[in-house]
C-alpha cells in the first residue's frame, strides 16, 4: 500500500489492521459486567483517546483512507454513549464497537 512517506508491504498493513481491531474490540472487554472486573484499573476515556490518537496518525499516513471516517465516527459515538450521565445502553455500545472493528477491515481494500 502506498502511503505518505513511502510503501507498506501487504503484511505490515494486514498486522497493523489486525493489531488495531483488537484494540477496538478490547473496548468492549474494558466495560462488559463479565470481563471489566479484571479490567479496573483501565481508564475506558484514556483508551478512546489513545485510540482516537491512533486512527487519526493512520489516517494520515494512509492519505485519508474513507473507511476511517466511518471507524472513527463510530468509535466517537461509543465513546458518547459510554460517556451518558444516566448510565448507558451496552446493546448500543457493543454494535457501535463491532462496526467499527468490521470497517477497519476495509482499508485494505483501499
């Protein structure tokens, strides 16, 4: 794949693809009631900032692949719907979650 500063080879994108869905599926780890309890000491903000970061440097260096957008929305609105005062809806959160780490398959693609 041909980005900014030169050329990845199919395997560094298909790892660093790999790499950063996990990443997002951990999003859903870090607040489930079956698994957060091993997770306590995550700060779930700090993880979608992290993230966030992340997808926006990849953005660039992948000159703007459209499929981000998509992901970080999504990403954006699961932090959002975590972020509710009066609790939120994980039925909401999880599908937010799993679009995002279904879309990030697609840059390859690209």
């Amino acid at each position: 794949m041909v980005h900014k500063y030169g050329e990845f080879s199919k395997y560094q994108i298909s790892e660093t693809l790999h790499f950063l869905r996990k990443q997002i599926f951990f999003l859903l780890i870090y607040v489930d009631k079956r698994t957060n309890a091993e997770y306590k000491d995550v700060d779930v903000d700090k993880a979608f900032t992290h993230l966030l970061y992340k997808l926006g440097g990849l953005n660039s260096v992948l000159c703007e692949p459209p499929q981000l957008v998509t992901v970080i929305s999504l990403l954006e609105a699961a932090r959002i719907e975590y972020s509710k005062k009066n609790g939120f809806d994980f039925r909401i959160y999880k599908k937010l979650v799993l679009d995002a780490g279904a879309e990030i398959e697609k840059i390859k693609e690209v």
